[in-house]
C-alpha cells in the first residue's frame, strides 16, 4: 500500500503570519528534522578552527611578517566571512541554490584556508589562502547553516540558531589544545584539521536541506503557538513584528542602522578576546598552559552558552537578556585587567566568552521580530555585515594599538566600553509599536463632583 502525502494547507495567525502545515519533516527528507540540525551543527564544528583557533596559533605563525601584520590576517578572514553574508542571502533567495551546495563549496574554500595557514611562506598567500578564500568559504558554510536549521524549528529559532552557531565556538576546543601541546607541530594540526574538515562538511553537508517556504512542524498547531504562553513561551516579552520590512524601510526605521552599531561594537569587543587572550596571558607571565586554558575556555563557553541565551531571551525577553549578556562581557575585560592569577585570569576568560557570544542568536531573531520574515534573509545579512567592521577594528586596529599602549589600556578601555553599549540597548524599539509609557493621568474635576 503506497503511503499517500498529505496536501499542503496555507494559515494565518491571529498577526497575519503565514504557515504551511500538513508536512512531516520525514516525508520530505525521510529522516526527522534533529538529522539537520546536527548535520548544520557538525559543519559548523568543522569549520570553527578558522576564527577560534587562531589566537593560539598566531605566536607561531609569524614567519616573518611581524606581530601586528599576523593579526590583520584573522581581521580580514573576519571580514571576508561576515560579508559574504550578502551575496550568500541573495544566491539562496534569488538564485535558490541548496544549502548542500554552498555549504560544500563552503567546506572546500575553508579546507584551503587552513591549508594555507600550515603553508604558506608569503604573506601574499597567507592573505589569499586563509583570510580570502577561508574566510568566504567559511562565511558560506555559517550563512547556510543557521538559515537552514532555523527554517526547520521556527517554533525555537532563537535556541536552534545559538546551537548551531556556537558550534563555530566550542568546534576549536580540540585544535586549541593540540596547537598548546604541541607548539612546535603547528603545520601538522592544520594540515589534520584541513582533511577533517572537509570530510565532515561533504557529508554532513550533503544532508542539509531546506524545507518548504513558512513550513512549520506538522505535529504543532500554529494559529494555537501565536497565542497560547504555555506552548510559546516568548509571548509575554516579545512582541512579533507589525508588518513587514525590506531592507530599505528597515534602515529608514532607525531601528536596524541601531542594531548594526551594537553588534559591531559587541562583536569588536568579543573578537579582541578571541584574538589577544592567549598572547595577553603570555604577555603577563602565566604561561603557555594558562593561555591555552584561557583561550580553550572562551571558546567552549562562547559556544556552549548560546543556545542558553537563547532560551533566557524567550522567557524574559530578547532586549533584557542582550543587556545582560553584554554587560557580562563588559565587565569580563575588565577582570581580565585586573587578575592577579592564572586561574582568575582562566575564570574571566570564560565569562568574556559567555557574553562575547550569546548575543549573536538574540540579536538574530530581533531582526525578524523587528522587520518581519519576508526580507528576514537580507535584513540579518545587513546586520551580521556588523562583523566586519567588528572585525577590522577589535583585531587589526587593536594589534596596531597594542604595539603603541599594550594590553592592560586596550583591555579596560574595551571592558567600559562593553558596558556602555549593554546601557543603550534600551534605545533599541520595535518599529511601528508605539511606546506605551505610564504617566500621571491629571485630568479635570467632574462636574458636580
């Protein structure tokens, strides 16, 4: 007897958001909808010694080229990584390429950005190979990973997308600690690192793909999600969008510009971590092990605290919880000043991380909460460009301001810094929503009265 696939029913919720039901995620690829998940999670896994690894690394990649020109090479594969973010949303929307097709090129591009750190003996190369190449590779691969996974849980897409980006975080545990060990064998984890990257990213790439335009699991009433709290614990404190917004009228609102400011800063502040914590503790006489400790544990908490965000945010809301989380980070450069152990200065490592990592998924689904789902894929790809400038200022601008005032001034000056930005998250305000502030209601007296 064949299995007969039920027809496809369009719906709308009580907002006007459209929702496509009567599919079960294993008709339509015959497995269940976790298989994406973690095949996005281990692509991201496999891509993540690019960013994570680096800082540890970049003592020993200096062939010559000097300290301030080695850290530019991770600024511009920053750059190159968050701003194919663009061009990656238009070939999905427009073009419709599958996800296993970038992310497999993806994979590839990322395979000889590693290579390239294991081999290349001009600067030229290292440029071209690892911070052009790697970082568009690397740039596809997390483009079409986190817009996949989330299309397949939009009941938890705030949670599915720290998940599955902080495997780009926790992925470059392993190579950290391999690049600690064994100091002097650097061009030996890339070159093992390259090879396992690029099988993990063919396979598990091969399975990602994407369902349905407004798909929505089968098994869950949609138009009851809207508006039932014990189903959709987001409700209380965050608000869906009013309407729709392309990517022009977002910028009008003031709204999206806003958010890009923050996440740059904040993406700043968590990249200067990543890139100087291993070389800073060096720097303060804690050793070798302390600053692959230190770095190891960012890099497992940046990733690992996401998803926990992102549950935080549903409950208490998507603002709150991104001050919280940048306040975190602020005040972690600050310890990082001030600590006077190698096990204090481990223990701020891990906070930076936490906060430096947190906000990406939150501020991910403010962009559909702000502007709507129609243009969601451009409006976050305008807001994760952030990352560049991000990127070019909290590596390359701060090794060149290393070189001239050191670590402890640059540290504490992005600390407080981290901690003005977490205050202005309150300028942050939904398009279209009128601000319903409580006022003394004076009034007249009542005739008579």
């Amino acid at each position: 007897m064949n299995h007969v696939i039920p027809t496809p029913r369009d719906v709308r919720d009580v907002y006007g958001r459209r929702y496509r039901i009567g599919e079960d995620a294993r008709e339509l690829t015959g497995h269940s909808r976790r298989w994406q998940l973690w095949a996005a999670l281990a692509c991201m896994v496999a891509i993540s010694p690019l960013q994570y690894s680096f800082g540890t690394a970049a003592l020993g990649l200096d062939r010559g080229w000097g300290a301030t020109q080695t850290l530019w090479l991770l600024a511009i594969f920053v750059a190159c990584q968050a701003l194919v973010a663009i061009p990656a949303a238009w070939i999905q929307r427009v073009r419709r390429a599958t996800p296993t097709q970038l992310v497999v090129l993806g994979g590839v591009l990322a395979s000889i950005g590693l290579a390239a750190l294991a081999h290349a003996h001009s600067y030229v190369a290292a440029v071209v190979g690892y911070a052009l190449l790697g970082g568009i590779g690397a740039g596809l691969v997390y483009s079409a990973c986190i817009t996949t996974s989330a299309r397949w849980f939009p009941d938890r897409r705030t949670a599915t997308i720290g998940f599955v980006t902080g495997g780009f975080a926790v992925g470059a545990v392993p190579s950290i600690a391999l690049l600690a060990i064994f100091e002097s064998s650097q061009r030996i984890v890339f070159d093992v690192t390259a090879l396992v990257a690029l099988l993990i990213v063919v396979v598990a790439g091969g399975l990602l793909k994407d369902p349905p335009r407004y798909w929505w699991p089968a098994d869950l009433d949609a138009q009851a999600w809207a508006v039932d709290r014990k189903l959709n614990r987001s409700i209380p404190n965050n608000a869906p969008a009013v309407r729709h917004y392309r990517p022009a009228e977002a910028m009008r609102t003031g709204a999206l510009p806003m958010m890009w400011l923050l996440l740059a800063i904040s993406t700043a502040l968590s990249l200067l971590g990543i890139a100087f914590v291993a070389s800073y503790a060096v720097m303060s006489d804690f050793g070798l092990a302390i600053a692959g400790a230190a770095a190891g544990m960012l890099a497992a908490v940046n990733g690992l605290g996401r998803s926990s965000a992102g549950h935080l945010s549903d409950r208490f809301g998507r603002r709150r919880v991104l001050a919280a989380v940048l306040m975190i980070e602020g005040f972690a450069h600050v310890g990082l000043v001030i600590a006077g152990s190698g096990w204090a200065f481990v223990v701020c490592a891990m906070f930076a991380g936490l906060g430096g990592g947190a906000f990406y998924a939150i501020m991910a689904n403010l962009v559909l909460e702000f502007f709507g789902e129609n243009s969601l894929l451009q409006n976050q790809a305008i807001l994760y460009s952030a990352k560049a400038a991000g990127g070019l200022i909290g590596i390359g601008v701060a090794a060149s301001l290393i070189a001239t005032v050191g670590y402890r001034p640059l540290f504490l000056g992005a600390g407080l810094l981290g901690l003005l930005t977490a205050l202005s998250v309150r300028l942050l305000k939904q398009p279209g929503r009128p601000a319903l502030s409580i006022r003394q209601q004076l009034g007249t007296p009542v005739a008579g009265e």
